[in-house]
C-alpha cells in the first residue's frame, strides 16, 4: 500500500524529498490559527482506507502539538487505516529526569501524547541520553534512525584533514563513530551547564593537531552555546578557523547569526528546514517509513 504523505508548514521540502526516495503519495493539510489562537485543521486528501503519514518536524513544538493531534484524529475519523508520524526531529528528548522538586518530566508525558495519536514514528538521532531506548517511553514503534554516517560522509567531502571535537561526554557517542568512519582523530570536551542559556566547557589539549581543521559535531543546537563555548576555546589556541556540524538546528533566536560568526562554516542535517542544510536524510527516512507505514 503506497503511504500518503501530509506534511505540515516547515516539513513539505522533507516530505517532497521522501517522497523521491520511495513509494509515497504526498497530500495537503490545512493548519491555520482561528483569531482567538485555537487550532483549525483540514486534511485536503481522501485519506480513506489509506495508511497515511503526517510529516513535522517538531521543534517549536507546543503549537504544533494540538493540530498534530487533531490531524492523526481526524485521519482515523475518515476511514485511514494507519496514521504515522515522520518527525525528522522529535522534541521533549532532553527533560528526561526531575533536577528540582516539582519538575515536569516532559519526555515521557510528551511521547504519552504521540504515543496515543500515532500508530508508528519514526525519527533521526533523538537525544537519548538518560532514556536509553525509544520504547523506554514511547508505546508504539518508534524508530531512532542515526544521521552519523551522511554527517561523516559530508565532513570527508568537505573538510581537509579534521580534527573531530564533541562538546559534551554524551556526544562521544556519535563523535567517536563519525571520527572512525572519517579517518580523523577526535577529542570530547566536558560541558557544565550552569542554566538554559550558560555552559562550561573544559576542552582537552589539541596542540598535537594544530594542522587539522576543528569541526565540532553535535546533535542539537538550540541557544548555540555550547558549539560557541566551545569556538571560543578553539579560537585560543591558534587552530584554523573550525566548521560545525550538526544534526538538528534548532537555533532559538540569534543562535545561527552567532555560530556563523564564530565557525568558518555551519552545516546542519534537513531534520528542520534552514539555510544551513547540507545533509539530506530523506533516504534515510524512506525505507523505514515505507516499512511502518505497511504495518510490517
Ligand atoms: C545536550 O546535551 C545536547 O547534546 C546539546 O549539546 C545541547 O542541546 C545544545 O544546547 P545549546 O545549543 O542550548 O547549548
């Protein structure tokens, strides 16, 4: 059965780019804000004895939150046979556990959520770290897929002798693998976070590698300081001017404009639409979803 695509505003350039990977139809859904802020939603496909998937990507996700659920429901309303959700990047990964009293674990509240609307998921490089596996909160397939690769393939086309340099312990996860596949030696630096916007960063010696160009890899950018601490200390020790590289760019605010004043060169994968895409993982994303999506 040929999966129907819906993809919603942010997501169609993704969802046109699965769709020439594989065996896809792609519908439209309508999602506008009435004036008092509620949520209109209207699938403009028959959707009828389909298996459909809805394509967002879901940082700022709280407004797409609502719409997204009223879709998949609506989806099941009109006769969709199986209603999944592509989400090139899945929010609510990093609240994991309560730092303080009173705290709202969002993680598993918000896969509670996606869990009760979707039939399957499937994303690239959730931020697991606390949570091991995506069935330690999701209740339906879910499947991680990792961008690793198409990350080390771009930085071997790119870059002329890296030096691999993860900002944090939980990026040596995928650090490491992307160094090994380069070729590249690497180094992970320790990150402190101090608040939302504040980090700490204890970067190892690199003086043997003062030839290499440094290219900082991570999984998220969101304020950006972590990848900006981290051009700061490279910038200290008279390496060449550092690339970055990372998965999802999520750059709240003024993120982007600084990153690209501290690195050379910013590259993110197309998990969320920006300028700085340069890795393309819809070929990753095909095979599975043509896969959930059959119910196989
Ligand atoms: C954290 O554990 C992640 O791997 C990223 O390093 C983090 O999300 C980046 O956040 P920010 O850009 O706000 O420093």
């Amino acid at each position: 059965m040929t999966l129907l695509l819906l993809p919603f505003s942010g997501s169609q350039d993704i969802a046109e780019k699965i769709s020439s990977a594989g065996d896809f139809d792609v519908g439209e859904l309508e999602v506008r804000r009435f004036p008092d802020g509620e949520s209109y939603v209207r699938l403009r496909c028959d959707v009828s004895m389909r298996s459909i998937a809805i394509v967002s990507s879901m940082n700022n996700p709280d407004p797409k939150l609502a719409p997204l659920i009223f879709a998949a429901a609506t989806a099941r309303e009109l006769g969709a046979r199986r209603v999944g959700l592509i989400a090139p990047y899945l929010a609510y990964m990093r609240q994991d556990t309560r730092f303080r009293d009173g705290e709202a674990i969002s993680a598993p509240i918000f896969a509670r959520l996606l869990s009760g609307a979707f039939d399957w998921l499937v994303t690239v490089d959730p931020h697991l770290h606390r949570i091991g596996r995506m069935s330690d909160v999701y209740d339906i397939p879910a499947e991680a897929l990792h961008a690793g690769p198409l990350l080390a393939r771009w930085i071997g086309d790119s870059v002329t002798d890296p030096l691999l340099v993860g900002p944090d312990a939980e990026s040596e996860q995928w650090v490491g693998a992307v160094a090994n596949s380069v070729g590249a030696p690497y180094v992970v630096a320790q990150k402190r976070r101090l608040g939302d916007r504040h980090v700490e960063i204890q970067l190892p010696d690199t003086s043997r590698w003062k030839q290499r160009t440094p290219v900082v890899v991570d999984d998220i950018a969101s304020s950006g300081r972590t990848l900006l601490e981290v051009a700061k200390l490279l910038q200290g020790r008279g390496m060449r001017d550092a690339v970055c590289t990372v998965i999802h760019g999520v750059f709240a605010d003024q993120a982007f404009r600084e990153l690209t004043r501290a690195f050379r060169m910013v590259a993110t994968a197309n998990t969320i639409q920006h300028p700085s895409n340069n890795i393309d993982v819809s070929g990753l994303i095909a095979p599975t979803a043509m896969r959930l999506g059959s119910g196989a």
